[in-house]
C-alpha cells in the first residue's frame, strides 16, 4: 500500500499537500512496528479499521502520522514522512511556527513546511487528538477539522524512490521507504 499513496493528496480545512515520501511498519513480522508486540492503548489505532490515522508522540516532542492499511484486527501502517505544500501554506507556517515555538521572524520556505514526519504534522496540527480520524470519511475526532487523502488524479509514480527506513534501529534494511524520487520535498533522509 505504501507507494500506492504517493502522490494522494492530505486535506484538512484550508491545507493540503501531496504525499512525497512514506514509510510501511508491518506489526507483528516488524520489530521496529508499534504493533510488533500486539495491542496496546497507544497502538489500538494500528490494528484496524484501514483507512483511519494513527497519531502518535516521539522523543517528547513530536508527532507523527501514519495511515492505518491492514485488515481490521491486523496490525500495519503506513508512515507520512513528507508533502509538498499544494493550498493553506499561510495557515501551515503558523502552526509549524506555534508547533516549534519559533522566535524568527523569517518564514519557513515553502520546501521545508512538511519535509519530514514532525514537519507534516506541526504543519496540519495533528496531534494524539487525530488518532482515529477516518481519513475516507474525511472525520475529525473530538470536534476536530476533519481529515482526508484523496486522489486528484496524479498517479503513483511509476519507479518510485526506494531505500531503508530511517531513524530505525531494528530491521533497517527493509526497503519499505518510498519516495518521489527527485521531489525537493522529501526529508533529508537516503534518497536512494
């Protein structure tokens, strides 16, 4: 599933962006998976239903977003590690900006808004608050602006980017990274 979501393209209210840079974590045959251990209260999210966003929160300082693929009851994800800023870029620079607590006064560059996981989501807002959003039924949690990947009729590419994931320590050989390859957007990880 994971590069068959390259190109989609991440709503909510006034912002979106193309997907250019993903990650896949297989649960149970994927030590470096959430879900490697089954079911917990932080990971439920990643055992199904597809097609909701699992949110979580890293190093004590950042969330990141992953979309829910498996089978209900099974547990794999797919991580959004980048997008290329396509409306709401307005919007986007002002929650990076209240996300980092960022003293410049110089904008973000448009290439740097979501050019990596953190990034992504400071600039939609997502935080533990999204977890379980139906990304299909375009849902938001808690009274939440809702959230969506949809389809504009920009295909996957057709030879994807490919490498290991990054910032995993187990199983890290695992080409299971996709990205457009070439696009400026993409995190500063391998771009092989």
């Amino acid at each position: 599933m994971a590069p068959r979501l390259l190109n989609k393209v991440l709503v909510r209210g006034s912002r979106a962006a193309r997907i250019v840079e993903v990650e896949a974590y297989e649960g149970a045959n994927d030590p470096s998976s959430h879900g490697y251990r089954g079911p917990t209260d932080r990971t439920r999210t990643m055992f199904g239903p597809p097609g909701h966003l699992y949110v979580y929160f890293t190093y004590g300082m950042h969330h990141c977003a992953n979309v829910v693929c498996g089978e209900d009851g099974a547990c794999s994800a797919v991580l959004l590690r980048a997008g290329v800023p396509l409306a709401g870029a307005g919007a986007m620079r002002r929650a990076r900006n209240a996300a980092s607590r960022r003293r410049s006064t110089e904008p973000f560059r448009l290439v740097d808004l979501c050019s990596g996981p953190a990034r992504l989501c400071q600039a939609f807002g997502f935080d533990r608050h999204d977890d379980g959003a139906d990304l299909v039924a375009a849902s938001g949690t808690g009274g939440r602006l809702p959230i969506a990947i949809v389809d504009d009729g920009t295909p996957p590419p057709e030879s994807p980017g490919r490498s290991g994931r990054i910032g995993v320590t187990r199983a890290p050989n695992r080409l299971w990274r996709f990205h457009v390859a070439g696009d400026p957007n993409v995190s500063r990880g391998p771009r092989a």
